[in-house]
C-alpha cells in the first residue's frame, strides 16, 4: 500500500512540473491583452464578467500575461477601486499588499495587530489578515478577497491564489502566463 501511495505522489509530482512544459500555446487568433503601461489596448474590449462572493469567474475572453525582462508575470489591477501593479504569484495563498498599497486603497491598521500570519523561504512574514471588497482585472470583478497587509518588507504587491483560484485555468507556456475559463 505505501509503495502504491509512493507511486501515485511520485507519477502526480512528474506530471504537475511536466504540464508547463507540454502545455500548449494559446490557440491562434485568441484575444490576448497585455497588462502593462505598454498596452495601447483597452483591457474592457475583451473582458466581461462579475461574480458575487464565492461565484467562479467567467470570463469573456482569456488573458495573456506576457513573462518581464525580470523573468515574472505582473498584472494591473484595481483593488477596491484603487489601479495596482501586482508580481502574479501562484505560489501565494492570498493577495499580498505593501503598506503603501494598502494605505493608497485606505486600509488602516494598528500596529499591535501585526502578527506572524505566514511562513516564508526567508522565515516568518508578519502582518495583518484583511478581506478586499473588489478585485478586478479589466471587466473581471472578484468580490470579498482574502488578503494580507504586510507593513514592511515587501517590495511589490502579490496577486495570489484568493483570486487566482476563481479563473478555471492558469497556465505558463513558454514566456507566457495564460488565464482562461
């Protein structure tokens, strides 16, 4: 039984960090946007969608992030209003916002409320569990988002998986990061 267990972990392993590598390119002629300052295109073209609170996402037409000089994916995005350039992280469990960010979106905090709330690679990451109202990429609106406030210590806002998980699919093919439903 424990070499059956070992099997399957080890098989499901292989095809997990396999799938990026076999994925296949977006279809041709599918709409892809750039989320940069580069776009000259207006994201609300070939988006359309909202949820309610635990709804998945539809969306209208899939997103293309294009992989930066840096080697990561980043996003435009608004939160609760507030445009936000966000590192796309699918190994974050949640949103991740600056202090600044936060501040910018007007989120207060009490500094006695910071507190140990995830492990990271470099150790314990302090800061303070908060639920966005909005999040939205072009038409796309998620609603009541799980997030933290991390006061300091983090260079850029993360785009993690409390959104990413309403899109269907997200996949990396080459220096693409494709979004679809």
């Amino acid at each position: 039984m424990r070499i059956l267990l070992a099997c399957i972990l080890v098989g499901g392993g292989l095809v997990g960090l396999a799938l990026p590598i076999i994925s296949p390119e977006p279809e041709p002629g599918a709409e892809q946007i750039a989320l940069d300052d580069r776009s000259s295109r207006d994201s609300n073209e070939t988006l359309a969608a909202v949820t309610g609170p635990n709804e998945p996402a539809t969306w209208a037409a899939d997103v293309t992030l294009d992989r930066e000089v840096d080697g990561h994916f980043y996003a435009d995005v608004t939160v609760d209003g507030v445009p936000s350039r966000m590192l796309v992280d699918t190994g974050a469990s949640v949103i991740a916002l600056t202090g600044d960010d936060a501040e910018a979106i007007g989120l207060h905090w009490d500094p006695s409320t910071v507190a140990v709330v995830a492990q990271g690679a470099s150790g314990p990451v302090r800061g303070v569990q908060t639920r966005l109202s909005t999040v939205t990429l072009g038409n796309f609106e998620a609603r009541d988002v799980d997030a933290l406030i991390i006061p300091e210590g983090l260079g850029i806002s993360l785009l993690g998986q409390s959104f990413l998980s309403t899109v269907d699919s997200v996949e990396i093919a080459g220096d693409k990061m494709v979004l679809e439903n």
